[in-house]
C-alpha cells in the first residue's frame, strides 16, 4: 500500500529500499518487479537478520521488525539521509514535498505523537514535553552515525523495552528528545485523528479538521486495518481504489483473521509489517 500510493502520486526518480526480517518468497520478488516497471522508481529488497533486534520482544499489535530501525545509520550507510516509511501508509501527496522540508540541524524530522505521555518517566520528559511518532520520520543518518545513535538506541531497548508501553518509538524519543523537529500534522494523520478533539490531540479543532479533509499521509495505525472487513476508517475507498489498480480485483473482506497473517495471505507483501526507506 505505501509504496503504490507512492508511486501512483510522483513523477519524481525515487530509491525505495525495502527491509524485512522474513524470508523473502516468490511473491515478494514479484512484487518487486511489478513496482520496477516504472520508469521513474527503482525498489529494492532485504532481508535483515541482527541477533540483537531478535532479542526486543513487541508488545501489542506491532511487529518484532519495528525494531530494524534502530539499525538504519548502519544498514544505510550509503545514505546520507532518507526518509523512512511504515508499510501501513496511503499517501495523498506527492513524497517529493515531503523531501523537500529536509532540516540538516536535526536527526530526526516527525509528526508529533497524540496524547502519548505514559512512557515520559523513562525518556526523561516532563509530562508536558511532546514526543513524536515514528511510523513517518526524515532521517538526517550522517549525523545519526556521528553520535552514534544505534549504540543508544540499543542500549535504551535493553534496559526499557520490558518496562515501556511501546516499543521502538520509545527508544528513539528518548534518544532524540532534543534532537527532532516537528512536521505538519498532515504528514501522518493517525487513526485518532478521526476519532478524538483537540483536547485529547493537543491540536486545535481547525487543524485537526483541515488534517481529516486534506492529509498528506493517512497512517492506518492500531489494529485495525482498511483490508478488514469492519472498518469504518474514512480513507478505507482510498485504499481501496489503490488496491484496485494495482491488483484490478476488489480485497477479500475478512473479520477476525490475524492481521500480519491475512496481509500474508492476500498481498503476499507486507508480512511484519516491512520497513520501508526511501531517497531521492
């Protein structure tokens, strides 16, 4: 879904690099290939093993492979920068605009989190202190490698992890607590942006509507997704026209099927939720 709507938004050349901590089947390959047809996109696809990350244990809907990203400074040491992506996303807007609002003085470029305070006497934060979400996040990886940013990270998941209520995103806001700048709202509309008010959001009302009628990127976190049958999510005919025009059949609707093993099923994609990098 994120690289298709991607893809389908841009004429500009874009890197995708694809990782993934699961075997890599046919169907990945073929996916890859489809995706490669397209003269302005190049993608690619990895596997990551790292005994460390296998030893961080995911706590609710999310995957064991939200952690591949503390790995990101090393993996990517051909980059100098990149933008990486959750494999759960519909862009509305052309990725390129986002490339553009590149910040050098900060490692990490993000939307801030809603209400997300419960983890605030690990990270170091007063109970005022913002954080944000790391399922959309500009990486400035030169200056991530110069402060070595993965030796904490991995440092912080070893002593938190089992303590935190979630996972990745913990780490790295305490790690770039005062080393992130925020992007607009619109660059990762969450599932709660649809349900809750300003007082919950910490955003005014005129900001969270104009994010519901115009995103950049609709975030379809939680787990509930907009292949499932029940939901109600208002980007769901979005999704679904992307979904048709790459595979020109409607989604199987499904009600009580795990999720990673009916995206499995049915995309043959996306199994643990992959990680997604890309570069201009």
């Amino acid at each position: 879904m994120t690289v298709a709507s991607i893809i389908a938004r841009t004429k500009s050349k874009l890197q995708i690099l694809i990782l993934t901590n699961d075997e890599i089947s046919y169907k990945y390959s073929e996916k890859i290939i489809f995706f490669n047809k397209k003269p302005n996109v190049s993608v690619s696809l990895m596997k990551i093993e790292d005994e460390q990350i296998k030893k961080f244990t995911a706590k609710n809907h999310v995957s064991q492979s939200a952690f591949i990203k503390v790995l990101l400074p090393q993996i990517l040491h051909f980059w100098d920068d990149c933008i990486y992506l959750d494999g759960d996303l519909l862009f509305l807007k052309d990725v390129k605009n986002l490339w553009e609002l590149k910040n050098s003085d900060f490692s990490i470029q993000a939307v801030r989190a809603a209400n997300y305070t419960q983890d605030h006497k690990f990270l170091g934060l007063k109970d005022e202190e913002e954080t944000f979400n790391t399922g959309v996040m500009i990486l400035n990886l030169n200056k991530m490698r110069r402060e070595n940013s993965t030796d904490k990270l991995i440092d912080f998941l070893i002593k938190y992890n089992s303590r935190t209520l979630l996972n990745d995103q913990a780490a790295f806001n305490a790690i770039f607590k005062d080393d992130w700048d925020k992007l607009d709202m619109k660059w990762n509309v969450f599932v709660q942006n649809f349900i809750h008010g300003s007082k919950y959001l910490n955003y005014s009302q005129k900001e969270i509507q104009e994010s519901r009628k115009n995103p950049y990127i609709v975030h379809f976190n939680g787990a509930i997704k907009p292949w499932f049958k029940y939901s109600g999510h208002a980007y769901k005919k979005n999704y679904v026209d992307i979904y048709k025009d790459l595979y020109h059949t409607f989604p199987s609707k499904q009600n009580n099927q795990n999720i990673w093993s009916f995206v499995v099923e049915k995309f043959g994609f996306f199994k643990g939720k992959i990680k997604l990098f890309f570069r201009m």
